[in-house]
C-alpha cells in the first residue's frame, strides 16, 4: 500500500523535476496573476503580452474575445458536478505572446513544446482539461497551440492544422492581432460545432474545371451530330 501511494508523489517529483531542466526559471507570467507583467496594467486577463508585441488595445480586442469563447460556449465536462457548480464554463482559450520563445543551456524550445508546459504546469485554466493555449513568438516566427483532451475532441489535429495553415501569412507579415483574431474566431466555431475544415483544393477551381469539362463535351456531341446528319 505505501508503495503504491507513493507512485503519485514520484510521478509529480519526476515531472517537475523535468520541468525544472527543461524551461527557464523565470518563468513567464500568468495573466490571471501576474497582472502588470503581462502588460494588462492591473487587470486580470487571458492574454499575456510583457514585451508589449500587441498594441494596449490589440490585446484588448484579443482578450475580449477570449473572454466570449469561456463565457458563452457550453461546458464540455464529462462530470456534471464541473458543469453545474458557481465556477463552471465553457472552453479556456489563453494567449502568450512574445518576442523570443524561452531557452535554456540545456535545449531550444519550440512554440508546441512551451504551450504545452505553460498550459499543464503554469496556467491550468481548464476544469477537464477543456483548456487550450497559444504561443506566439514574433522573432522565431512561430505560432503553436496546446489542447486539452477534452477540447481536443472538437478541436481536433486537422481542425487545429487548418487553422494554422489558414492564418499563417498573417504571422509571417507580423499582423499578430488580426491572426490571433482570426484563429480564436476559427477556433470558437470548432467549439460550437459550426467549423468547416478548407478544402485542399478550392471549390471554385472544381466548379470552373468542370464547367470546361462540359462545353468540351457539348463541343464534341453537337460536332458528331452534325457529322450524323450531313454525312
């Protein structure tokens, strides 16, 4: 029995023990908390912007967004009692963006890789694991999400792939706000089950190849018609 409660303990031992290696020790502040680091002049938020990449009122817009996803989407736990008690809500969706993504001697961190730590060991935003964070980093030109399991469910790896596909150019031109808009709107459908994935190849071009198809076909019926009757 002792060593079997003692699995749990090492377990955490281990991970933040791993954590401590991996990722710097000043650790990237929690909007929720750390509310002047991260830019938002006091207030609690769920964008955390310290090198100021967004405008005071970009992060605004951001922010309120976010907002609307938590407060007007529906709770997705598979225990009622989270759906049902004075803290419930829909889907956390958290934003961190910054100049440079932390590194340490020990390794380069990805985007993917710092969502993923900031979602599971510094912000837990989630009530089960209905919870999503985005990094984005200005000057490695990296954009990433981590997703919980839950939320994972509706927004999936190809949805989430689409995503990033589709709001890419705004990143790589440095049109952060307008991006992080974009994908929180995008992101916000999945949720509600409204997302509708882009075809690899546009619609449009089908409809005008097989509109040529057509005529081509029409062309060679009305020429062996005629052939048929004067021959």
């Amino acid at each position: 029995m002792t060593v079997c409660r003692l699995r749990p303990v090492l377990a955490m031992l281990i991970i933040s023990s791993w954590a401590a290696r991996t990722f710097p020790s000043d650790v990237y502040p929690n909007p929720q908390e750390d509310l002047y680091r991260c830019g938002r002049r006091g207030r609690p938020s769920w964008v955390c912007d310290p090198d100021q990449v967004l405008s005071f009122n970009e992060a605004e817009d951001v922010n309120t967004a976010l907002g609307n996803i938590r407060l007007e989407t529906d709770c997705s736990c598979s225990n009622s009692a989270l759906c049902s008690n004075h803290s419930s809500h829909g889907f956390s969706v958290a934003v961190a963006v910054m100049s440079f993504i932390p590194t340490t001697r020990a390794q380069l961190i990805s985007a993917s890789t710092y969502a993923k730590y900031l979602r599971e060991h510094e912000w837990l935003y989630g009530n089960c694991q209905d919870d999503v964070v985005i990094v984005v980093s200005k000057h490695d030109k990296q954009v990433a999400a981590s997703i919980g399991d839950t939320a994972a469910k509706k927004l999936t790896p190809r949805v989430l792939k689409d995503i990033l596909s589709d709001t890419s150019d705004y990143f790589q031109n440095e049109n952060f706000a307008a991006g992080l808009l974009e994908m929180i709107d995008r992101m916000r459908a999945a949720f509600e089950n409204d997302y509708v994935v882009t075809p690899s190849f546009p619609v449009w071009t089908v409809v005008q190849m097989a509109m040529a198809a057509l005529c081509v076909l029409i062309c060679f019926f009305s020429m062996y018609i005629c052939r048929r009757l004067y021959s």
